[in-house]
C-alpha cells in the first residue's frame, strides 16, 4: 500500500486532469456557442482564433475530437454565410484573409492528424477534410459562371496522404512513413473508387507532388502513391460510367469542345434552311449515321479542353492516369532496397489494371524491359508483360525468345519461383509456329539441367518436356536417334550459346532423360520411362507437378499403400562375422567373434 501522502498526491493528480478536462470541455463549448452568436450578429471573430489554437494545443484524444468537430461546425457556418466569397469591401477583404489563415492553420492540423496515434483521430480528420472539399467547392461555385472544384484545399488532402507528415500533437519529429492502411482504405472506398471527379483531380494533382519529391526526402511518397493506384477498381471504361460527383454541380455537361466534327465541319447539305422538306428522305438516317461515326473518330486535343469537359472525357481521364503511371515507374526502381518488391506489386496488376486503361500500352516498354533485365522473379513477370505487350498490343521484340532462354541458368530449378517459370513458359511455348530449331534449345537446356536438379523439379521437368515433344513432332527425332556404338557419342549442344536458335539442340539427343531412369527416387525413375511407351496418352496438366516439394515426395512415399511386403530376413544373425553354428576357424577369430557377438 502506497504512503497516504503519495496516495493523496495521485488521487489529487487524476482530479486535476478530470478537472482540466471539464475544463476543456466546457472552454470549446463556450467558444462555439459565442463564435455561433457573432457571426449571426456579424460581430467580432477573434474568438475564432482561441479555438483554433486551443484545438492544436490540447492532448488528450476525446477533447481534441471534439474540438475539431467545433472548429469544422464554426467554419461550414461561415462558409455558408459567405463570409469567404469576394467582396470589393476593403474591410470585408483584410476579415476574410484573416479567416483564410485560422482556416488554413486548421486544416494543416487536421492533415497532421491523419497520421495520428488514435484511429478516431486519424479517420474523423480525413472524413472533415473531405467534408470541407465540398462547402469550400460550393462557395467558390457560387461567385463563379460554373462549378468549381477547390483544388488548392485538395492539393493539401493529397500532400498529407502521401507525404505523411509528422504528427501534429507529437514531441518527437518522426520520421514520415507509409500511410495507416485503414485511412488508405477509407479514402478509397469512400471517394477515389467513387466519385469521378475526386478520382480524375486525385490522378492530376498526384503528379507534380512526385516530381517535387525526392528519395532523400520523401521516400515514403512512391509506395504510398502506388498503393492507391494499385487499389484503384472503378477505372471507366466506356463515357456511361461518369456519373458520380462528389461536387455536385460538375454533374451538368459542359459544352462541346471547338474541334468536334459537328462544329468544325460546315453544313454543305443545305439541309439547315429547309427542316421540313427532309424529314421523309431515307437518307438522312444514314448521314446521321456517319456523321456519328466520323465524330466518334475525330480525335479530341485534350489540352483545348476546359477542366469541366476534361472531367467528362474519358479521353481525359486516360491521359491523367497515363501521365501519373509513366512519371511513377522510374521511380518505383530508384530504391535498391525496395525496388524490386515495388516492381513485383506494379508487374502483377500491369496487365489487368494498368495497361488497358493507357492511351498506348506501349509506352511502358522501357521499363519493362528494364526489369526483364533485373532477373529473377521481377524479370520472369515482366517477360509476362512483354508477352502480353506483343500478343495483345502488338508489340516487336525479336529478342523475346532470347531473353526466355536466358532464364534457363544452373539455379533455375532450385528457386522456389520455378513453378511461375513453368507455368509462365508454357504459355511461351504454346504456339506451333514457332521454329523446331528454338524449341529443341528449350527442351535440351531444361534437360541438361535436370541432371543437378532435386527431384521436385525433375518431377516438374519431364511432363513439361513430355507436353512440348507431344506438340511438336519435329522433336520426336532427339529420343529416336540410333547412334553407331563403335564411335564414342559427341553431344554436338552449344550449352555456352545465348541464341536458342544457334545451339545445335536438334543435332543431338535427351541423354540426360534416359539417365533418370535409375534415379534413387522411384516417383522420378517411373516417369521417365514415358519417353520409351508410344506417345499416345494426353498431354499432362501441369498444374498437378507444380507444387511438389521435398515434404510433399516424402509424405507421398509415407502414405504409399504396400502392395507387397517385402522380404526380410528369418533368421537372426548373433555376430557380425559369423554365425553361432559356424566351426571356429582358429583361436584368434574365436577371440575377435566373441568380441563382437551381442
């Protein structure tokens, strides 16, 4: 039990801080009530700046929530009243940048909280923030011939989600990092997946903010920028899908731009003056028609367009995104450390989520090829993207096959990626037009390779070879070639050649196959003796040889069912030199047996 004096000090320690916090309470309340009172009466704000200070001063996380709920009631009203709008008043002037500043010194705090400690926090000022968006929107549409988007207080949104600065209420100057995944979340489901136009002003802004940084000073701003777009689901896709704005006055159409057809083309048809006379003539269904035609296919100069009509132009929203992805890539492989795991997230979504929203696909081949040039597991996806770029995008590179090949190294079938290799290699090879000549590199290197390799890849390893010959019949002569046994064989494979198509694979034999019939391992030694039956089963599914490992080979030998047992011997030895019933040779074997007998 602690001393009555120590006691009495912590019982009048937490009634202070209980004290401190009615105190607190009520302070807030009191200057809202009064802020509410003056701006009714359009008497003195000063009080404004009492809140606004003791809002960023306060510690305790109850009593600055309800703080920054009081500051963003008190600045809505004043919005609402116009107290922000222009006004040729010079007094009403010098009291509107004095708002501005109360409100710009709130809103930085609040942008501070959004990396804040407590999770309330941190949602409560994005969902405020956003929440002013619009009022901000609303006011500055009002003394505008248009809606307007508040793009200064949503550059500031931006800045804080990717930047992460440091925390507001903190003593210690840490150092910004990644973005809490639930505020990310939050704003992604909530307004980029949403609403059109926080989406197309989020993929425009975003860029200058990854210019102006740095990998000294703002590491942390690629990866939180990519894992917004990595999670960026409602991309449109046709004009029918911008429908949602989060301002609801850039819901309006704007006006067609100067260089449509129709405006740009002159009506020779003299069909304007005489309305009436056409309106029975077949024709003009069809001139409509083409008409429609021709102007879908007129191509938009999207730097003419105003803000409103680029906002509904899908057009537009593909060059924004297009522009963000081209300036984010060279800097996701900036980073040794972090690179190549960047790398690995852009790969897995380019094909599905990035490059059929671009306005030419091709215009990531650098960087692709870039990370062909990586290795590993980073080059194996971008070879899939390359792949995808030349099947789908109609892309030349000649030197695809050679950079296949180039993969088919000594570590290949001891990587745990070798799986994704396979699979991804299959898919390579599927075409039946490719030259008998390459295809034999193939099957003659992983061949080769097969000889060092565990028996979980030789497992892999032979169906895939199977499937291949199966394919491709001009192969069959590398397990049917019959060699004079007086000359001793001479593998005339090329193995230190990069070009599959120079190494003389088809010249010579699968040896190495054949050797894996008296493999240790009986799984491998039974599978290759398919190359010796007639090539009349299906192709394998190589799904089902994907997976094998060391334990799954020894959990299926464990589990095998014994057909037959097997023999053992009956009788028991009693030495290891001789048995009890043999005659003694001499005195001195009997002294050695005897030693020996257990």
């Amino acid at each position: 039990m602690a001393p009555p004096s120590l006691s009495a000090d912590l019982r009048s320690g937490s009634g202070s801080r209980k004290r401190l916090k009615l105190q607190d309470e009520s302070l807030i309340k009191d200057l809202e009530d009064e802020l509410t009172e003056s701006i009714s009466s359009n008497a003195s704000l000063n009080p404004l700046a009492d809140l606004t200070s003791l809002a960023t001063s306060l510690d305790e996380p109850q009593i600055v929530l309800k703080a920054i709920y009081a500051c963003y009631r008190v600045f809505t009203t004043l919005i609402s009243n116009g107290s922000l709008e222009t006004s040729t008043n010079e007094q009403a002037k010098v009291v509107q940048i004095w708002i501005l500043g109360r409100l710009d010194e709130y809103i930085r705090f609040l942008c501070g909280l959004i990396k804040d400690e407590e999770p309330l926090l941190r949602t409560s000022a994005l969902n405020i923030v956003m929440s002013l968006l619009k009022h901000l929107s609303a006011s500055l549409s009002r003394s505008s011939p248009q809606a307007q988007f508040h793009v200064p207080h949503f550059k500031k949104v931006i800045s804080a989600l990717l930047r992460c600065p440091p925390l507001s209420r903190s003593t210690q100057e840490e150092f910004p990092g990644e973005l809490d995944p639930e505020v990310r979340d939050m704003f992604i489901a909530k307004w980029l997946n949403v609403y059109t136009d926080v989406r197309w002003f989020f993929l425009r802004d975003a860029e200058p903010i990854l210019l102006s940084s740095s990998l000294k000073t703002d590491p942390q701003v690629p990866k939180n920028l990519l894992s917004f777009l990595e999670r960026l689901k409602s991309f449109p896709i046709v004009q029918s899908e911008l429908t949602s704005w989060w301002v609801e006055g850039l819901k309006t159409q704007p006006a067609k731009p100067n260089n449509a057809f129709n405006d740009s083309e002159p009506d020779l048809s003299g069909s304007g003056s005489e309305p009436e006379a056409n309106e029975g003539d077949w024709r003009k269904f069809f001139d409509e028609e083409e008409m429609q035609k021709r102007q879908s296919e007129t191509p938009i100069r999207l730097h003419r367009l105003t803000v409103h009509q680029s906002l509904h132009s899908l057009a537009s929203h593909r060059a924004v995104f297009t522009r963000l992805w081209l300036r984010l890539l060279p800097r996701l492989s900036g980073d040794e450390r972090a690179g190549s795991s960047l790398s690995l997230r852009v790969l897995n979504i380019m094909h599905r989520g990035v490059m059929p929203h671009l306005t030419r696909a091709v215009m990531v081949m650098d960087w692709v090829g870039g990370c062909v040039d990586y290795g590993g597991v980073v080059g194996l996806l971008a070879l899939n993207t390359l792949f995808i770029l030349m099947q789908e995008y109609n892309l030349d590179y000649p030197s695809f096959y050679t950079r296949l090949y180039a993969f088919l190294d000594q570590d290949l079938l001891h990587l745990k990626y070798r799986s994704r290799f396979f699979r991804l290699t299959e898919l390579f090879l599927s075409s039946t037009h490719l030259p008998a000549t390459l295809l034999a590199s193939f099957v003659k290197r992983l061949s080769r390779l097969s000889l060092t390799a565990p028996p979980s890849s030789i497992v892999i390893t032979i169906p895939f070879i199977y499937n291949i010959l199966k394919r491709h019949p001009a192969l069959m002569r590398m397990i049917h070639r019959d060699e004079d046994g007086s000359v001793p064989f001479e593998d005339p494979f090329v193995t230190d050649e990069p070009n599959p198509n120079l190494t003389n694979a088809l010249d010579s034999s699968l040896w190495e196959l054949c050797s894996h019939k008296s493999h240790y391992h009986a799984g491998v030694s039974t599978l290759a003796r398919i190359f010796e039956e007639a090539f009349t089963k299906p192709s394998y599914p190589l799904e089902d040889f994907l997976d094998h490992t060391y334990g799954t080979l020894i959990e299926g030998e464990l589990k095998r069912r014994i057909k037959k047992d097997p023999s053992v011997e009956i009788n028991e030895p009693h030495g290891i030199f001789e048995t009890r019933d043999d005659p003694p040779l001499d005195s001195e074997r009997n002294i050695v047996e005897c030693l020996w007998t257990f």
